[in-house]
C-alpha cells in the first residue's frame, strides 16, 4: 500500500514558541497520527516545526532541502534530499506530496501555491492568501486533516 504524503509550505522564519511554530507543531502531529508522511522543504520555520510534531507522534519526514548538503536539514528530517537547486526545489517539494498543507509564509510560499496549482495538487491553507481562489480553507490543523482525508481518501 503506497504511503499518503502531505507536502507543508509555509514561513522559514516562524520562530519555535511562535502561534505559526506551534500550528505547524500540532499540524505534523496530527498529519503522523493519521499515517501520512510529511514532505517539506526540510530546513526552519515551518518545516522544522512540521517535522518535530510529526516525528514526536512516530511519524516519517522528507525534507526536500535547496542546498547540495543533506546535513543542511532540520533535526526532525529522516530523509533529507539534497538538491543544490535553491529555491527552484519549491517545485520539487509540491511534486513530491499527494495533497499540500499551507501554513502563513511569503514569496516562497506564495510560489509553492502557483504550482500546486500548476500541477493540479489539492490545498488545504490555515491563512489566507489572495489571489487563490481555489485552496480550501481550515481554521485548525484538526479542520485541515479533516479535509486532507477528503482529498487522499477519493484518490
């Protein structure tokens, strides 16, 4: 049986202890629970947080890291994918999940939406972004594995 994995996207700058820190915290927890593998661009912030929840609750984590070291990736990352592509791996990131799970973030994020979008990849987001009109919006990390079910259980 194939393994569900949840590409997350979101800030590098969120800080541990942080409301968005501590989301994504609950959010990879949660996404481990349901048997999933989180996939992310495997360095701080969000990914970082993604990943710790994710491995404290027993769960498997790729990070899809923009450098050429693998050693680059967060302490929580079991399979850490060095790409030397910058941020060119934010494509590479998206490719790699089943469904994307969207936390606050910036320009890098808002490009990881363009190709999710691109790519036909479902998104559950916890913020809001303009100018995506077609993400599903959460209110919780609980709310956003409700839906991500949605998405992986139809496939």
């Amino acid at each position: 049986m194939k393994t569900i994995r949840i590409s997350c996207i979101g800030s590098g700058d969120a800080l541990p202890g942080s409301p968005q820190y501590e989301l994504a915290l609950e959010a990879g927890r949660l996404l481990a629970e349901a048997g999933w593998t989180v996939v992310c661009g495997g360095l701080r912030g969000v990914m970082e947080a993604v990943c710790k929840g994710a491995k404290e609750a027993g769960g498997s984590t790729v990070g899809i890291l923009p450098t050429s070291d693998p050693a680059d990736a967060n302490d929580w990352v079991d399979t850490p994918v060095a790409t030397g592509l910058g941020p060119m791996r934010n494509y590479l990131v998206i490719l790699n999940g089943d469904a994307v799970l969207a936390f606050e973030g910036g320009a890098g994020t808002r490009s990881e939406l363009a190709l999710s979008q691109k790519t036909g990849k479902e998104v559950v987001a916890l913020a809001r972004f303009s100018g995506f009109d077609e993400l599903i919006y959460a209110h919780s990390p609980a709310e956003a594995v409700m839906e991500l079910t949605k998405i992986v259980g139809a496939r």
